[in-house]
C-alpha cells in the first residue's frame, strides 16, 4: 500500500471508464434499472469490471429516448438501450474503443425541462 493513499484512491487511478446508467423515472419504466445487473455482466465477460465505474445517474434530459447511459470520458451518451445493445456497447466500445455511432444521442433528442 502507497503510505498516506486510501485503496479507494488506488482503485480510483486504474479506472479507464466512467458510466453514468440513468435511472431518472422515464429511463426507469423503459427497464433502466435491469440494466443495472445486465451490465455488471457485460463488463465481467469483458474482463473490464475491475477499471469501470458505474454510477447509477438521476435523470439526464434526454428522457424520449432511454434508457440511456453516459460514458466518460469522452462524453458519449448511447440511447435506447437494452441488454443486447449495452453488451454491444461494452465490447466494441470499452473493450474496443469504437463508439457505435448509431446508438448515441443527438443534440435534437435533447428534452427541455428536465424530467
Ligand atoms: S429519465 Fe433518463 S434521461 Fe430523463
């Protein structure tokens, strides 16, 4: 152990990915919060458990067209999601660094007014 740095703060510096799994009211009705399980298995199988971080977000205003999930960095936000796509964009994404253009969101699917 470094002397004066916490494990979580070791644990911290070794993390490639931040996820934010929205689970605001309208991503939640649409199966936000299965995806939650849906992933932690995805990014086991990948063998990229260990360097994720998942935080389980409030809503992200772009409620139309959830589930949706938030990766940084980098700042992409995949919408529509389901358990196939999110494996999808476990392994081609984080596993792979190439974004699957198709699936991210839009600046026009973003809703006014919070949700
Ligand atoms: S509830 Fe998920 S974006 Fe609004």
């Amino acid at each position: 152990m470094v002397r004066g740095v916490s494990p979580f703060m070791l644990w911290y510096r070794t993390v490639k990915h931040r996820l934010y799994l929205c689970n605001g009211p309208h991503c939640s009705v649409r199966g936000a919060r299965a995806l939650r399980s849906a992933l932690d298995t995805a990014l086991w199988d990948a063998g990229i458990l260990a360097e994720t971080q998942i935080t389980i977000s409030g809503c992200q205003d772009h409620c139309d067209h959830g589930p949706n999930l938030l990766v940084q960095p980098g700042g992409c936000r995949y919408v529509a999601l389901d358990a196939e796509r999110l494996r999808a964009v476990v392994q081609q994404h984080l596993a792979g660094n190439t974004p699957i253009a198709e699936w991210l969101a839009t600046p026009e699917m973003r809703r006014s007014g919070g949700g």
